[in-house]
C-alpha cells in the first residue's frame, strides 16, 4: 500500500508554502499518520494512481479542516447546514429585501412557502441561530411596546450571495438533477 506521506500536494490545494511540512518548492508532505489512517479506510481495491488523488485529497481535506476546524459546533460545518435549512435560507432571502418584524417574517413566510405556516418557536430559534453566527441583526426599538426587527448584517448578505450562487447552479441543473432521480428510482425499483 502506497503511503499518504509519499504523495505530494500542490501548496495551492493543500496549504499555504512555507507552513510547517511544507517542502522546497512550495509542496507539502502529509504528515503520516492521520493522512495514512484515512488511507487506509479507503480499501485494498484501489491502483497507485488512484491511491495518489485520494491521498492528495485526503491531505488537503485534513489540511483544511485543521486550518479552519473539524468539531461539530466549528462555523465551517454548522453555517453550510444553516444556510441550507429550509427556514433559514428562507428567512435569509426575505430579510434580503430589507427590516422585518417577527410577524411580517412569519407571515411572508406563511404565504411563499410550500411547507405552509412555521410556528413561532421554530422561527424564533432560526433567527437566533443566524444571528448567532452574525449573519442576522436583532433590534429592538424604544417605542412603546417595543418592537423587534430583524436585518441581514453584511457577512449575512455576502452569505445570502453565495447562497444565491449555489441557487442559481441548482436552478440550471434542475433538468439533470430530475433525470438522474428518475433513473435512479427506475434502477431501485
């Protein structure tokens, strides 16, 4: 079995040159044995050169989940899923067009969305959960009763862009998408 730490990765993919590990010429080495050990989950039926590309995505995976973590509440794991919830992007491109109350958000939601109304409990921890992450302003207002409106902060818009990005990706590969469901389900049965 070739091992990890003989694959070398392009400082461009897996890190930055001059880090630690880092080889003349701007090439990491893998350090053995985190690399070597996901290597070997990869199995026996795999030649060298497909051993080399899993091993150099491999290093670049671990490289950059060292770099900007592995744990499960780290925001590279946790904002992706947000943003890929079903209320929380929802709400991210309502609040795209401007300030909204808890009642507007909640009722604009109730009349776009096809799951119907979200309870108010749901749209409460959602709204914590963006603004949590800084992707979502909260004020209250000094007027009597107070009011709540709610805004997307700059890192929230620059979040609802790539969002919109990966949306618009989805929207052309819709017909693939579609086909590659219907032959799958044909396959199953």
């Amino acid at each position: 079995m070739a091992s990890v730490s003989e694959v070398a990765v392009p400082a461009g993919v897996a890190g930055m040159a001059g880090a630690p590990g880092a080889a003349a010429g701007g090439v990491r080495s893998a350090p053995l044995d985190a690399a070597d050990r996901a290597l070997a989950a990869l199995g026996p039926g795999h030649g060298p050169a497909a051993r080399r590309r899993h091993g150099g995505n491999l290093r670049a995976l671990l490289d950059a989940m060292a770099a900007h973590g592995r744990e499960r509440d780290d925001p590279v794991r946790t904002v992706p899923a947000l943003l890929g919830d079903r209320w929380s992007s929802l709400v991210m491109n309502l609040l795209a067009g401007g300030m909204l109350r808890h009642g507007e958000l909640r009722r604009l939601i109730g009349a776009v969305s096809s799951e119907g109304q979200i309870s108010q409990r749901m749209l409460t921890l959602k709204l914590r959960l963006l603004e949590r992450d800084g992707l979502v302003a909260r004020e209250v207002t000094v007027d009597t009763p107070p009011r709540v409106e709610y805004a997307l902060t700059a890192l929230g818009a620059e979040a609802h862009a790539h969002y919109l990005a990966l949306l618009r990706w989805t929207e052309q590969a819709t017909p693939a998408i579609r086909a590659a469901r219907a032959a799958f389900d044909e396959r199953q049965g």
